[in-house]
C-alpha cells in the first residue's frame, strides 16, 4: 500500500493511492465534502438595516461567504462545555459590520467585517455583499460557528472532491503512428515526436476512451484500461483552509467514526455477555 503526493498547493491537492479498496478512498472524498468542520456565519443580529435590502437576505449572504478557519481552535457548538445556544469564545467568533453610504451609491465588500478574531476572517476582501443607497446604513453583528458540510453548503470545505481511476494506456504492435489518436485526444496525453507515437502525460487521461475509438488499425494499436488497485484523489478546498487540511481531516473525521461505531459493538457485547 502506498499514499503519493503528485500535486499539491494550498487550494488543491492530487494524491495517488495504490493498494486501497476503491471504497475506502471514495469514503475519504465523501468526508472531504461532508464531515470536515469549518467556519460559517450562522447567527445574525441585525441592529440597523435601512438599505434596500431584507434582514434575511443580508443574513443569507453573510453565511456564504467562506471564513478562514485554523484548524483546532474552535471546537463545535455540540462539543463544547458551554451547551448555550449563544455559544461562547470557544466554539464562536464574532464579526461586525457597520457601513453607511454617503453621497453616493457604495458597494459593501467582505473586507468590511471586522473580526474579534484575525485567524478567522472572510478568504477574501473583495467579495460583495450589498450595496447601499445615499444615506442607507446597515450596523450588525455576525457569529460563526463550526459547522459540517453535511448540515448545510456554507460549512463545505472542499469546492471539489473527486475520484478517478488510474489509466494505464498501451501502445500495440499494431499502431502505424498515424496520429488519429493524437487528434482525438483533448487531454494532450499523446503526441507524435519523430514519427512514433508518444505517452507524454498519462495521468490526464480522463479514460473518454475517444483515442481507441478513433484508431483506424486492427486489431487496435492504443488501449485504454483502469488500474484495479490504484485512484487519484482530487480535492480543491473553498479557501477556509488548505487542501492539505481537509485531506487529513477528513481521515481524522472517518477514524473517529469508526472509532465510535467499534465502542458501541463493544458496549454491546458486553451487555450480551453479561446476561448470557
């Protein structure tokens, strides 16, 4: 069994696994959707609205914005020793927004939160929330919390998680080096140098199986197949942490799982042994 980085920056990650059933690679890309906690607004006092603008609306727009989220910091609002609904500086973050728009018509960006906390922030300054009319003004205060991809999108930390097969692509004896293959090919797997057909990138190959159809020889001189054993996981994250974070966690997420799933059978073995 073995794990390969093949590509990796703070919005993605491509990792090789090789000896693992597919459906325990598949259940990590599920996680990365579903179970890795991140920030997201989730509760919104709305002190002053005279804009054009409903509160729910604001409201809604302030939770899809992605928040900066350290890993370990926080904890979730179930898990924390408060158990208030209100939440506490453990498991909550506040962020104000207090905008007004003078003589002119203004454009309100993310950058405009103010965070009691700089490690959790919006990813970005220049996201638009709303806009504000002369003289319109909006004065709120925004908590976020912890949340999971499962209970709603805004805490979803990977934008993509996908899963594809490892190709493994074969010249025959048969190929004339005609280039149809070359043609068909969108991916830019193949080439022809000096007159030979070339494998130049096979990892693109998103098995379209276009390059076996557009071969003219017989019996076929490319095939195409996928690796039993070996996948290529893909995760872009949204930007509330790296990719390399939400791989990781998303394992950490499964283990525990697994981890409650094997102290409950224990729990209940003993209670069968205890009235056997």
């Amino acid at each position: 069994m073995q794990v390969q980085v093949l590509e990796e920056s703070y919005e993605r990650i491509k990792v090789l696994f090789e000896g693992y059933p597919r459906i325990y690679v598949n259940a990590i890309r599920r996680a990365a959707l579903s179970l890795v906690p991140t920030m997201a607004i989730d509760d919104v006092v709305i002190l002053e609205n005279s804009s054009s603008f409903y509160d729910e609306v604001i409201a809604h727009r302030l939770a899809m914005v992605p928040l900066k989220t350290p890993v370990g910091k926080y904890v979730l609002p179930s898990e924390c020793d408060c158990k208030s609904s209100l939440g506490c500086p453990r498991c909550r973050v506040l962020l104000v927004l207090d905008v007004e728009a003078g003589d002119k018509v203004r454009t309100v960006y993310s950058g405009e939160l103010v965070s009691e906390d700089e490690d959790v922030k919006p990813i970005s300054p220049n996201i638009p929330l709303l806009k504000l009319s002369p003289g319109q003004k909006v004065k709120l205060e925004a908590y976020a919390k912890l949340g999971r991809g499962k209970d709603h999108s805004k805490w979803q930390a990977a934008s993509v998680s996908v899963l594809k097969s490892y190709p493994i692509i074969v010249k025959g004896k048969s190929c004339d080096n005609c280039g149809a293959c070359v043609d068909a090919c969108v991916k830019n797997v193949l080439s022809i140098k000096e007159g030979l057909l070339q494998i130049d990138n096979p990892l693109n190959c998103s098995l379209c199986m276009e390059c076996v159809r557009a071969c003219k020889s017989e019996p076929k001189g490319i095939s195409v197949e996928e690796a039993e054993d070996k996948f290529i996981l893909i995760i872009e994250s949204v930007g509330s942490m790296s990719a390399r974070d939400i791989l990781l966690n998303a394992v950490k997420e499964l283990i525990s799982q697994v981890d409650k799933v094997i102290e409950g059978l224990s729990n209940v073995v003993v209670e069968v042994e205890k009235k056997g």
